[in-house]
C-alpha cells in the first residue's frame, strides 16, 4: 500500500511509548529536539552549523517546490535505503559512493549490534542485509511515527565526482569482478563492435565511456532500474517527498558527521576519516576521467543527473562543457 507521508516540516512531537527508545525515557532530548533547540537557540559554535544545516535545508525545500511536479505516492519499497536506528532516534538514507560504508559502521556501533570502534568492523559486515533495519520493514502507520519523531538525515555529494568513483570502484579495479561480470559483460554486449571473447566472459575492461554511452541508453532503464551505485541521490532518498533535518555533504564530511553524532548523543564516537587529501584526489580523477568525454555526452549527462546538481545545490564542474 502507497505510504501517506507527514508534511515537510521540522517540528519534534511528543512519541507515542510503543516504541522503547533511549531518548523517551525523558533523560535527555531526542536528536530532532535538539536541533529544534539549536535553531530557536543563542549563538555558539554548534548553532553556527545548525545554521549552515538549515540553511542548506531552505535551499532543498526551494529546489522542490520550484523543479518538481505532482508526484507519486511513495510505497515501503521507495524507503528501502532509509536505515533505521530506534534507540537513537535516527534515520539515514544512504547514497552509496558518499561514505555509507563508514555511516553504516558507525550505525552498528551506535545501535550495540558491532564492535564499539566502527574502524573494526569489516566493510561487508556493514552491508550485510538485515544488519539494520530500514522503513520499508515497517507498516505505514510505524513509518509515519518515525518520519514524525526521528531526525533524518543524508549524505550527498558532487554528481560526477560520485559517478567516477563508482566507475572507478565497479568497473575498473579487479576486486570489482562481481560487478563486471553482472553490468561490464551486459556493456561490452551491447556497446563494443566485435569484442574478444574475454571481455565478453569478464566484462573487466569496460572504459568510462562506455559505461557513460549505457548509462545514456534508453534501454538500460527500461530494462531495470539503475544500480544503487550511480542511481541518482534523489531517486534513492526522495528529499522532495521525506523531510531531511540534516543534508550532509561528501565535502565538509568530517564536520557534517560530527554534528549528526553530537545531536544523536554520541559526540565520542569518532567517524572514520578519509586519508588526508583524499577528497582532492577524487576530484582530480574524476576532472581526468571527464575530460576525455565529449561535450555532447557530458551535456546529457548532465541532463540526466540535473535534478541531483539542482536539488543539492552543486554547480556543474568547471572541466564541463555545457554551451
């Protein structure tokens, strides 16, 4: 059944005790109020970012309202990637190639279900399915209870740069031999005039610009949905549909995260941090993989991601050429 879901807006309510929640005990405040609190609150270090959350939340709602129609009822199978934490009082829509391995370790330590370190927990542990909940394993009346009571949150990060490190990580290095068997075997199939009977059985030297020309085939989505790993962040979240109290980006990563932990009641969870002067690096190969792309693919590509550069507020990249 479609899910009716709450109105955006970011106002905590009392929770009904069905739920047994750390924070009902009335021990101390729920994430959501807390960030209330913040918002309504005199001036310090925290309210100053609580600031530069609400603000990126007004640029989201603006987003919305301006460049998305009627749209569809969601159903409990459009909030699968919304993972759940009721002792926290948390929601998180994960992005993959925006650190949802990390988040989804810092979850398992949060929730006791890990080691209390997130660094110790092997990365397919953290994806393992049914680790953690998400709303789609409730009925709709528990799902509006959360979207109503629980802080929401996501991560989001440059479109290309996301959609390089997922061609990178997929489709380029040799760990990635499931994905290249299920996706780089189809591309090759499809794409490359007379390919060798390797590429066909491995499907592990798909170039960008082929998995660009299948992500722009017409057939590809029609066939099945896009891979979680370069399905657009609005598509996988609907941010224009599911209030999000925090937008977390891959850029101020450390910062954002830290503010989540400090409103969930766990500033001493340290989130894991990227080597030094990773971020940089992304972008630069990223610019290297795009720069080789035609004008003509990179302007429909941009179409086609257009809604994720809009809604997030990221401007399209300076190496593309858009006129």
């Amino acid at each position: 059944a479609p899910v009716h879901l709450m109105p955006l807006s970011l106002c905590p309510i009392a929770f009904e005790n069905s739920l047994s929640s750390g924070w009902l005990s009335g021990k101390r405040r729920s994430p959501l109020q807390m960030l209330y609190d913040l918002d309504q609150g005199p001036r310090s270090a925290l309210a100053a970012l609580a600031a530069e959350h609400r603000q990126r939340r007004d640029l989201l709602r603006r987003a919305c309202s301006r460049h998305t129609r009627r749209q569809r009822l969601l159903g409990p199978e459009d909030l699968r990637h919304v993972l759940v934490d009721d002792a926290h009082g948390l929601l998180y829509c994960y992005v993959p190639k925006v650190a949802c391995t990390n988040w989804k370790r810092v979850l398992l330590a949060l929730s006791g279900r890990g080691p209390a370190d997130p660094r110790a927990i092997p990365a397919h542990e953290a994806h393992a399915p049914g680790r953690l909940p998400s709303l789609a394993d409730f009925g709709p009346a528990e799902i509006n209870r959360r979207l109503r009571a629980y802080l929401a949150f996501l991560f989001v990060r440059e479109p290309f740069e996301r959609l390089a490190s997922a061609y990178r990580n997929k489709l380029a290095r040799p760990h990635g031999a499931a994905f290249q068997r299920r996706f780089g075997t189809r591309i090759v199939r499809r794409l490359r005039p007379r390919p060798r009977p390797e590429a066909l059985a491995r499907g592990h030297d798909v170039r960008f610009a082929e998995f660009l020309a299948y992500l722009l085939d017409p057939r590809t989505r029609r066939d099945e949905p896009f891979n979680e790993h370069w399905e657009r962040a609005h598509a996988l979240c609907h941010p224009c549909r599911l209030r999000y109290d925090v937008v977390g980006r891959f850029e101020t990563l450390a910062d954002d995260a830290a503010f989540v932990l400090g409103l969930a009641g766990a500033p001493h969870l340290r989130f894991p941090a990227p080597p030094p002067g990773a971020p940089a690096a992304a972008r630069a190969r990223a610019e290297r993989l795009f720069r080789d792309v035609s004008p003509f693919y990179q302007r429909r590509l941009f179409d086609l991601y257009r809604m994720d550069f809009l809604l997030f507020n990221y401007s399209a990249p300076a190496y593309v050429r858009l006129r």
